[in-house]
C-alpha cells in the first residue's frame, strides 16, 4: 500500500506532490489523459489567465510578469514538474474509490491502487457542464473548446452564460464582428459585471484579503457560485444593445433555439459558457450538501482524505490558484502529520 494517492496531475496535484515531497513523502500521481495536465490542454493556448501572474505561483514556480495565457502556463507547469521530477502515471483513469482497511482502493484500467491516503484533485476542466440535448444542426461548442474561427464571423451567435468565459468568447466574436451582425446571451438571471481594473490594480489584488475567508460557516456556504462577467468590451457592449441579452437557454429546435418563456431564436453558432461539473472520483467517499457539494473542512473530508481545488473546500479561494497554492501546502502538511501516527 503506498503512503499517498494524488489524482489529477493539474496544478492541484502537482502542487499537492510537491509540497509532499518537501516533507519526504512520496505521492503516485494519477492522470486520466494520455499526458501530465490533459485537461489544461483542452483549453485554447491563446487563452490568457483569468488571474495576474503575480497570484498565480505554484510551491517553488513563479510566473514572469507580463500576460500569461495558457500555452506559456502549461509550458511552465511540464518544465516545472521535470524539474522537480515528479512521476506522472497517465491513462490512469480513477473509476472509483472505496474505503478499504488501512486506506482506499482505487479502480484504474491498469489495476488498482492501494493507498493510505488520497487526494482528489481532479481538475473541472475536465468535465464541462451541458445541458441535456441531442443532434442538432446548428454547431455548438462548449467554451473549453471553443476558438476564435469558431466564433469569428458568425453572423448571429448565441452565448449561453454569463461569467467569465461568456465575456471572452463575446470579446472574440466582437474584434471582428461587422455592424450587422447580432449576438445574444442567454441567462437566467441578471448579468453580474465586474472591472478587470480598478485604480490601476487587477482586482484580483483588492479582493485577495477576503480570499482567505472560509469558503463554509458549518453547512452554509459562502461566496459568489459563478463568477461575475469581467471583459470589458462584452461590458459595453451589453450595455449598449450590441450584444442582446434574452432568456435563458431551453433547448434545440429543429432549426433554432428555443429559450426560456417562449421566444425563438435562429443562431448560426452557440456557445455553452456554462461551467464545470464539479463532482469528483471521491464522491462516494465523501458527505454533500442539499445542492451537491461536497462538505470539506479545510479541504478534509478526513484526516486521511482531501479534495484540492474545489470551489467552498477550504476558503473562498479554492478554486483558484492562489487559493491552491495555499492549501496544497496545508495538505501535504497535515498528510504528513497523519502518516506518522500510523
């Protein structure tokens, strides 16, 4: 039985892994995808990072100041961890994990795993949230996959949620969009906006002091559940009619969409910028709240299992990598701790 048991080879858990082995604990990571942090690469590479470089440090990799999009991201992460020399098992899917004595057991196509102790960190990268559909024939893409000459040129193209990745995927469609062109963006609820800049700064600096509040007071959880549209030219346009905001998505028609309330649309391309499912290869093991999160204290489910990266798992900055960075850390600390009373 090994000492610990890493899933995911994104940041989480490369950073879990080497924040273990500053402590000399030696953790087998497992990574689904046929290459260390497959799911990153699903990401468009021109895609810039939501937070500055200056928040975005791993436990020993720190990013050059300047933008930082993905392509350099997953670029540093794979020279980062051949530097640190940590062991990525890949095609290792985990298909379930159970309790066995002295630890887990983990299902993988190459066999099980027995470990004391695991950390899940598989990334939601790898699992996009969609709603329920079948073949339809207008091409859509999920805002992961999406890229520019996906959207670029489309004559009406319909946006499906409002957070971040719904202002990128405007912002793109605007850099070339001509005056008759018409986009929507469909969402339940009203748009929340909010500056990329403020007095100069990323916002990310003037909010990062409430970042480490707890993500949960007892069962109650605490912070924003999708993040606020950041673009600003998405912001103005909304604001002036260019982009129309409608009714949240209902379903495919035979020809268009139909959104909530009735009202028919005929888009020639959607996006879905609906998220991520944030379910995980540990649930079963794991405690949920009425709406399906997982109920982690500190990250802990248990003092021999954690889930790193979660959004509402330790504090209101978990799912970030800021947030990571931190907890990783406090992770591989109390890991530690635990293994050596056994």
């Amino acid at each position: 039985m090994i000492p610990v048991a890493v899933i995911g080879s994104g940041p989480a858990g490369l950073a879990v892994a080497q924040a273990l082995r500053g402590r000399g604990v030696e953790a087998l990571v497992l990574e689904a995808g046929p290459t260390p942090s497959w799911a990153l690469r699903q990401v468009d590479p021109r895609q810039g990072l939501v937070s500055p470089p200056g928040l975005s440090g791993l436990p020993g990799l720190r990013w050059p100041r300047g933008p930082l999009d993905f392509r350099a991201f997953v670029a540093g992460l794979d020279a980062w961890r051949e530097r640190e020399g940590l062991a990525v098992r890949t095609d290792a899917r985990v298909e379930g994990v159970e309790r066995v004595p002295g630890g887990f057991q983990l299902a993988t196509p190459r066999g099980p795993v027995d470990a004391r102790v695991v950390v899940a960190c598989g990334g939601i990268l790898s699992q996009p949230a969609l709603p329920p559909f079948g073949p339809t024939p207008i091409p859509w893409w999920h805002s992961r996959d999406a890229r520019a000459p996906d959207v670029q040129g489309r004559r009406a193209l319909l946006v499906v949620g409002a957070g971040v990745s719904a202002g990128e995927i405007l912002a793109t469609w605007l850099a070339t969009a001509r005056p008759d062109d018409v986009a929507w963006l469909a969402h339940r609820g009203p748009v929340r906006m909010a500056p990329r800049r403020l007095l100069g700064l990323d916002t990310h600096y003037l909010v990062w002091p409430l970042e480490w509040l707890p993500g949960r007071l007892g069962r109650r959880r605490l912070g924003l559940t999708h993040e606020p549209l950041l673009d600003a030219a998405a912001q103005a346009a909304l604001r002036s009619g260019r982009v129309q905001k409608v009714e949240a998505f209902q379903a495919f028609t035979g020809d268009g969409v139909l959104l909530a309330g009735g009202r028919r649309l005929t888009p020639d391309a959607v996006v879905f910028a609906t998220g991520f499912h944030h379910t995980t290869p540990v649930d079963a093991c794991l405690r949920h709240d009425a709406e399906g999160w997982p109920i982690l204290r500190r990250c802990a489910a248990a003092p021999d299992l954690y889930v790193l990266g979660m959004r509402y798992g330790g504090s209101l900055a978990s799912p970030f990598l800021r947030g990571i960075a931190r907890e990783a850390r406090s992770v591989a600390r109390r890991v530690a701790r635990h293994l050596q009373k056994r």
